[in-house]
C-alpha cells in the first residue's frame, strides 16, 4: 500500500470510528465526511497552518487538512516579525513553502499580515523618524505583498487598527503615520499585488460600536479610490455566547458596502476568561480553577459546544452568498493557541477535531446541515 493510500485509509477509519462511538449514522463516502466537500458550492472552509504542518512533519494533520480544508492562513509565518526579522532583512523560506505546499494540494493561501501592531520586529519598535517609519511601512508592504501577488487568494492588509469603542487604535502606525495608515496601506497592497483580493481583518468588529468605526475605515477607503474586497471577522466566540444577532447584522451592513464577509479565525472558548476579545497582548493570571477540563471535556459541554457551531453554520449558510470564507484559527484543539492564551499551558477544547484529529459532536452538526 502506498503512503498516501494508507494515510487515506487510516484517517477514513479514523472518522468512522469516532462516528461509531458517538452514536451517529454515518456514510462512508469521502463527501459525508469531507467540510470542503460539503459546504463546496457555499463558501470556502479555511484552517490556520503553522509551521509543522506547512512541512508535512505530522502525518495526522497532512491527511486531515487535505481531507477538509480549501483554504489555509499562515498562523504566524508570514507575520513581520518572522518575514521581516531586519530593517534590510527578509526571511521568505517559510512562506515560500506554504505556498508551495497550497498549490501542489489545491488550497488558495489567505496570507496573514500585512500591518498589525503585534508581532512586530524589535527594529520596527526602534525606528525614530517618522520618514524611516514610513519607509519601512511601505517596503515591508510592497516587498512582501508584490512577492506573492498571483501567488496568494488574499491578504489581511491591516489587522486590528480599531478599538472596542470603534475609534482607531493608539498603535505605533497610529502614533507614527496618523489615522491615514489604513488607507495608504491598501493603496501600497493595491499596486503591489493588483491579483490579490484585499482585506480589512478584526476581532469583536461584529459588535454594534467597533462595526460601525469597521465600516467608517471601509467606507474612507472606498472614498479614497482604493481598492478594499473584504473585511474579516475573526469570530474568537465564547460558548453559549455566540452573538449570533450582530453577526448577521454585520454581514448584511457589511455586504451592502458591495464587500465579501470573512470568518477568519473562528474558534469557541469552553474555558474561563475574565477578558473578552483576542488582544495578544492582554494575559490573565493562571490558577487551576482556570483549567477545570484537564483530564477530557464532560458531555454537556461537548453538547453546547456542537448546537453554538450548528447555529453559527446555519447563519453562515442562511448568508452564503455573501461570505467568502469560513476559517478555523487551527486544525485540531491540541494545536490551538487558546491552550496557551490568555492563560498559558491549559488544556483548551475550541475546534471541530480533537487532540487525536477525531471528528467532534460539533463536527456532526455542522455537517448535519448539508445532509
Ligand atoms: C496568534 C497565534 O495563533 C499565536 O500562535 C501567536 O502566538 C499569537 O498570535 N488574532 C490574530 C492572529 O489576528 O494572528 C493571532 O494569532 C490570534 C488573534
């Protein structure tokens, strides 16, 4: 048996089992269990990919993001800080791989991003006159976007330029360049990759007041004569807490700017937060009572956990026509980085695979939707 049929084999087993254990009917055809295949003709199914699996040194993950995504963003690999490490100074290797990985196996690459104010180079953080700063803002977005232009499906140009309140955030392109940033971002990205859709992405831009300073910077965008095709909403969500209302007011005030909705980074905390939102720089101070699922998550929460994905899906396919994309920040819930934010080192239960890349009850439901 070859590599590839044995991994086919043993993944196809895979899913079948954990459908047997849970109980449910199950079909064995590759579309009963595939998300791309079933949601094909709605919208694309993304995952985040971070290094080991760009390089294929897992086998479970290679096998399970053939099977179910066609669409992948670097989880960190094409950040500044990794990209860009100097002033002079570009580390491609990484980004040049998981291109090449996405083509050879037909997945369009949402590339991850452009300007954010996390993650930055320690360089970037030294630069003391604005005119040094805003040739770094404009050769870091021309080098980089110009090199996988025609390469890539899409770029986040700027991530994260709003507070909650909807006003711009005080970040170091605010401080340095002033509110304008955004747009002149998208005019650089506009230019340097004419052949790649061009996003605004953000966390909680779902909610009443930071949607609304969302469609402000799209619309002073669209004034400005640049070129926006799409806004991201990440979707980091709470169980039992998914604002279902202004997601779907989101996605028709959104789409009426004649843009695509993203759902860039979706996942669901099962754990304790005090902290809403997903700023990577806000930690909360660890103790066990955080870290109550330690040993297996209990079935009740498995359950809200599977009706909080089937009613998100259900909204998601009630728009379809609008969304372009639906993305999993991860693969599976022992890859996620809600193991290790807010609070490091717990044990996190957020995706629709589990730790052994078996298919959870929320999968079911999702894909109960199509069936
Ligand atoms: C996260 C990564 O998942 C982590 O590995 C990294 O340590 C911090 O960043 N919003 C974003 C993503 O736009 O880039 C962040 O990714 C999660 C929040």
């Amino acid at each position: 048996m070859s590599r590839i049929s044995f991994f086919v084999t043993t993944c196809c087993l895979c899913l079948i089992t954990a459908a047997c254990t849970s109980g449910k009917k199950i079909t064995t055809s590759k579309n009963s269990s595939s998300l791309k295949e079933a949601f094909k003709n709605d919208f694309g199914i993304g995952t985040a990919l971070n290094a080991v699996q760009i390089e294929e040194r897992d086998p479970r993950a290679a096998l399970l993001i053939l099977q179910q995504f066609n669409m992948a963003t670097p989880e960190n690999i094409m950040k500044a800080q990794v990209i860009h490490p100097q002033w002079a100074v570009y580390n491609f290797d990484m980004a040049d791989k998981m291109v090449a990985y996405c083509q050879k196996n037909n997945i369009k690459v949402n590339a991850h991003t452009l300007i954010w104010h996390s993650q930055l180079p320690a360089f970037v953080r030294r630069i003391q006159s604005v005119d040094s700063f805003r040739t770094f803002f404009t050769d870091h977005i021309k080098t980089v976007a110009s090199r996988y232009d025609g390469k890539v499906y899409s770029w986040d140009v700027v991530n994260e330029a709003l507070n909650d309140d909807g006003t711009m955030r005080k970040s170091i392109f605010f401080q340095k360049l002033g509110g304008d940033f955004v747009t002149e971002a998208f005019r650089i990205a506009q230019s340097s990759a004419p052949n790649t859709q061009l996003y605004y992405n953000d966390y909680g831009n779902e909610q009443p007041a930071k949607r609304a300073g969302c469609i402000a910077l799209i619309k002073k965008i669209q004034v400005a004569g640049v070129r926006i095709d799409g806004v991201g909403i990440q979707g980091h969500w709470h169980l039992g807490r998914i604002p279902l209302k202004e997601i779907e007011e989101s996605i028709l005030q959104y789409s009426a700017l004649g843009i695509k909705v993203m759902f860039t980074e979706l996942d669901i905390e099962v754990l304790p937060r005090s902290l809403q939102g997903a700023d990577v720089n806000q930690r909360m101070i660890g103790d066990s009572s955080l870290n109550p699922y330690k040993n297996g998550l209990p079935d009740s929460v498995q359950q809200k956990l599977a009706a909080d994905y089937e009613a998100l899906f259900k909204l998601f396919l009630k728009y379809k026509g609008k969304i372009g994309r639906v993305a999993f920040w991860g693969v599976n819930d022992g890859q996620s980085w809600l193991n290790g934010w807010p609070v490091a080192g717990r044990t996190n239960y957020p995706l629709l695979f589990d730790r052994d890349f078996k298919p959870k009850p929320a999968f079911y439901k999702v894909l109960a939707l199509k069936q």
